[in-house]
C-alpha cells in the first residue's frame, strides 16, 4: 500500500464501478434538485449563481481526485498477504499497475459546470428529458468524476440542478452528507461555498464528509480468509433455508422484460411519498413495519400493475436488490460503503394485504440472514452476488443469471427547509444509475415529510417509468384501504409544489365568463359566483383539442340550454385559448346581442 497522503487506494467495490462502466450501462449516479427562486430574484440569478460556482476553488475530497495507476509496491516488495496462494507462475509474473485516486494540486472547475436553459413551456417533460439527455454521456476519466448542471426556465418561477457524480467515488450517504455544506436553513445567508470547495479539515472526524483519519492496519491474510470464509457460508446459508421462510437464495431472481441487454438510452419518471402515511400504515401491520418495508410493498404493488398492463407479471416474485449502508473504513477519504440484501417485493401475490404482510416478512428474514457479518465479511458477500452484473456487463448473456431483478433504495436527505442563495429546495430526486441486465432502478430520498422517489429505466427493455410512478402513488392508498385505513389525498406526482397559474394580462370580464360556463358543468348546481371563482385556476380545458372543430362539437353539447345562435357564438369562443382572449370576449358579446 502506498504512504503517499496523495493517494487514495480503491477497494473492491470501486474497482467493480469502474470494470463495469460501460456506453450501454454507465456507472455514474445523479441527483436532481428543485429550487424555487427567491422573491425579487433578477433575471440575471441563474448567470449570477453559475459565475459564483464556477470561479470556487475546488479544494473538497474527492473532488480533487484523479484515476490513476501506480506500481503495487506491496506486491513488489513481497508484502503480499495472499502471495503464498499462487502458484508459482503467477508468483514471478510481474504485478500489474494498481488504479489508485491521486490528489491533484488543481482542478479548473469550469471543466465540471454547465449552464442549460429548458425549452417552453419548461415543465417537467421538458425538464425530464434533458436530465436524461445529461444522465446517458459517461464521465471523463482524464479529470475528476464529477459534473453539476444548472437549468433555468422551469415552469412556476423554478429552476434544478443535476448533480453528476461517478459511483466508484461516492456512494448516495457520501453524496448527500457533502451536499448539505451548500445549503442554510436561513433563507438569507447568501454565498456558501460549492461542495467541491468546502475544507473539509474544519469538520470532525465522525462526519461521514469529513476527511479521513490516519489510515487504518491493513488486514492480516488469514482475516481476510476468514471474511471471506464468512461470505461463502452465509450463502450457502441461504441456499439451505425453505420455501416460505422469506429468505431469498442467491442468483433466485426470475427471467423478466425488465431484464436484458441495456441499451444507451434513459428515462427518468418521478413521484413524492408521503412518509406520515407510511408511518401509519406501518403501524397498522401486527408488530410494525419500517417505512421502507412499506416502501418495498408500494413498489411491488406498483410493478405488478405495470406487467399486468404488458401481460408480463411472472409466475415468481421480482426480487429487489436493496443496498445497505455500512461502517466507512477509517482510511477511506473516497468509494464505497456499502452491502446489500435481498427482499422479495411478491409480485405474485394478488391481495394487497397478503402482500405486504409478505413483503414484511421477507425483509425481515433477509437481515436476519445478514445480522452475523462483520463489514469485511458483508462487503465480500456483496462482492459475491454482484458478479453476474459484472458478467453482464462484458457478455450479452449474463444477464440471463441476476442476483435481482432491479435495484431499490433509499438515501438519507435533510428533514429541515433548506436554501441555496435564499432559493428554497423543493425536492430532491435521485437519477441513479442502471447495473447490466437491469433496466430500472428505484432510488427515494427522504427530504422533510416526503419520499422523493426517481425512476430510472431503459426505455427499450421498461418503456415509461413515469406510469410506474402513478401506480405507486395510488398503490399507497390502496394499502391504506386494504389495513383499514382511511385513505388519504393522492400524493404530488412530480415538483413538490407549483406556483399558482397567474392570468393572463389580456383576459377581460367577458372571457372570464366564458371560462366559468365551461368549468360549470362539473358542478351538480352551479352558480355563477362560484365558477368566476373557478375560472383562473382551470381556464383551459382538461385535454387541448387537436381541431378547433372538435372543441366546437364538445362545448356546443355542454350549451344546450342555449339558443341555436348562442350555442355557435359559445363554441368559436370556447376555442380560443388565453393567448386570443380578445377574441374570446368579442365572440362572447355578440353571443349575447343576438340571444337579447
């Protein structure tokens, strides 16, 4: 091992980042904020924000680390703990280059941020679509891995930012505890630094952001046979427990369509959660449910409907791979810290309860299972059940031996308001990345009293990830129903809150009319008071009419207490949209001159 400060070395989950990093299945991860401006912000707030951003040193680990190779200096001088295991061939071959994170003394952060504005209308198909445009290009090995996109022109006075971080270097716990440093809880502190240009030094040492202490002894080669000893048996373990025990076997999971080769294309829908539910409806299970046990039956639920729908649903449960955040090594200054467990999610199960209480159960053997590892045993038993993907990733056919059909998780976010440059945060959304032969992956973060959830999927194998968003908002109400529970309002299904549509400047009393008469008929008996109140918040009717002669045919139907005349003139106006409500106004007055 190098004694280099500036080296950082990559353990064995790093390595299988970078391995597995493919133009087909990149191993990047993002994160997509929504922020709305403050009052008074300028137009010149997104240019003003990007000028700060750019000219902020980056000073944070691992911001400032680099791939890079070194000679293996343990092997070189004969420190190598397992060498007595290989044969002698392999003994006198000369060791490869060993990749390593090297520190560098400057990183241009222009390099690593970009600008975009969103096409109009900039609402989140616009804003989704770009994202997933950002989230396919791989990062550049030749700088660090890292890129943060700032997009202006959402809809509702907003505006986003797409973190873009490789997985070989943060994990999502990582990730979210440097995100923090930017952000106040006062909306008027202006000007914090960037994560990349915090200094880390003036942090503790417990923070999981904060730079790492002396390094740590390196394991003995018998630990690290024993750990690995530890890996194996909990496998076989698994293997050897019985149906309807909960706990899932290793490579288990069922042939899917969510299962194939990938393509390079992505789409990422997205829904909030409300986790005030989720407590109570895990309170209402015998014995409790944590709320991501229930997250885990409104996915399943969710999925199930969305094979219905493609006469897809297999015979066997989906399993969902969950990964489980461990004890960071006191040297590890970047990578990974994380396990993973299996859960079945019971797709097969039709009743809404039996299926959670399924879920429930299969979570809880599968800790279970997993409650003896120490780290390095947990972190190799990890290593274990990812080699298909890493199969998957070199051949077209690993894909057809998966230890889970897709990936679930769940990051930890703040739980208090937050603000960058007195921008509220609104939501945050993780566009997480796609291991091979699994074309989605569920990643939520908790932020306040939400679950953030963002789906990412390959369009060519899970063709809109947006349906499964829906399905998982209204699953939770029919879980709800099924514990005996009143349902609550369906959850918010994209931003976490909109600004009130504001009138247009051209609208005048007579369109106002012509807008209330529409919005009328959903009432039993309606009054006119009550729909001029009605009329700014739906003006426009719910589906936009291809032709003006169909808008014509549906209002006419709805005028029938009209005469022949009125119902023309009340057509023609009804087509007209807010851009021609001078149009609309002129029509409505001589509706009336020719029905006096």
């Amino acid at each position: 091992m190098s004694k280099d400060s500036n080296v950082q070395h990559l353990n064995a989950q790093d390595e299988y980042f970078l391995d597995t990093d493919t133009p087909t299945a990149p191993t990047h991860i993002g994160g997509l904020e929504i922020f709305e401006l403050p009052k008074g912000a300028g137009r010149d707030f997104m240019q003003k924000l990007y000028a700060y951003m750019k000219k902020s040193p980056v000073r944070a680990e691992p911001f400032n680390y680099k791939l890079d190779t070194i000679e293996p200096e343990a092997e070189a001088k004969g420190g190598d703990a397992l060498g007595w295991l290989r044969p002698p061939a392999a003994r006198r071959k000369k060791p490869k280059p060993e990749r390593v994170w090297k520190k560098l003394d400057h990183v241009n952060p222009e390099e690593h941020i970009y600008l975009h504005a969103l096409p109009r209308p900039g609402g989140q198909r616009e804003l989704g679509e770009l994202v997933s445009r950002l989230h396919v290009n791989r990062l550049d090995r030749s700088r660090p891995l890292w890129e943060v996109h700032l997009i202006e022109g959402l809809e509702g006075g907003r505006f986003a930012v797409y973190n873009k971080l490789h997985h070989s270097q943060f994990d999502g716990k990582r990730g979210m505890a440097l995100s923090r440093y930017m952000r106040s809880t006062n909306a008027a502190v202006r000007n914090l630094p960037p994560i990349w240009a915090v200094d880390l030094s003036k942090h503790t040492a417990r923070d999981p952001a904060a730079p790492p202490p002396a390094p740590a002894k390196e394991p003995s080669g018998f630990d690290k046979l024993a750990a690995w000893g530890k890996a194996l048996k909990t496998m076989s373990d698994a293997r050897d427990h019985k149906a309807g025990e909960g706990v899932i076997a290793p490579y288990s999971a069922p042939a899917t369509i969510l299962n194939g080769p990938l393509t390079s294309r992505r789409r990422l829908g997205t829904v909030s959660l409300s986790i005030p539910r989720m407590k109570a409806l895990g309170a209402a299970v015998e014995g409790g449910a944590t709320v991501n046990e229930i997250l885990l039956a409104v996915c399943g639920g969710a999925l199930r409907r969305y094979l219905q729908d493609r006469d897809a649903l297999p015979k066997e449960p989906l399993i969902a791979a969950c990964p489980v955040a461990q004890a960071r090594k006191e040297n590890a200054a970047a990578g990974n810290a994380v396990g993973q467990i299996l859960v079945s999610l019971c797709t097969h199960v039709a009743n809404p309860r039996q299926r959670l209480l399924a879920v429930v159960k299969s979570s809880r053997a599968n800790k279970g299972l997993m409650k003896d590892l120490d780290a390095d045993a947990y972190a190799h038993y990890t290593e274990l059940s990812m080699m298909p993907q890493v199969l998957a990733a070199k051949t077209q056919f690993g894909h057809k031996v998966l230890n889970g059909n897709l990936v679930i998780s769940n990051v930890p976010g703040p739980r208090e308001t937050q603000y960058v440059n007195g921008a509220r945060l609104d939501a945050m959304y993780s566009a997480s990345m796609l291991l091979a032969g699994q074309a989605l992956n569920i990643t939520v973060c908790n932020f306040g009293d939400n679950l953030d959830m963002g789906i990412m999927a390959c369009p060519d194998l899970c063709p809109s990830p947006q349906r499964i968003a829906v399905y998982a908002g209204e699953e939770l109400a029919i879980l709800e129903e099924a514990m005996g529970l009143k349902p609550s309002r369906t959850p918010r299904r994209a931003a976490p809150r909109k600004a009130t549509a504001r009138k247009p400047a051209g609208q005048t009393a007579a369109a106002k009319k012509v807008a209330a008469k529409k919005a009328a008929p959903k009432k039993a008996a309606p009054k006119k008071a009550a729909a001029k109140k009605a009329a700014p918040e739906k003006a426009a009717p719910k589906k936009a009419a291809p032709k003006a002669m169909a808008a014509k045919t549906t209002v006419a139907k709805k005028a029938s207490t009209k005469k022949a005349s009125a119902k023309k003139a009340s057509a023609k106006t009804a087509a007209a949209t807010r851009p021609v409500a001078k149009k609309a106004a002129a029509s409505a007055a001589a509706a009336r001159r020719r029905g006096a």
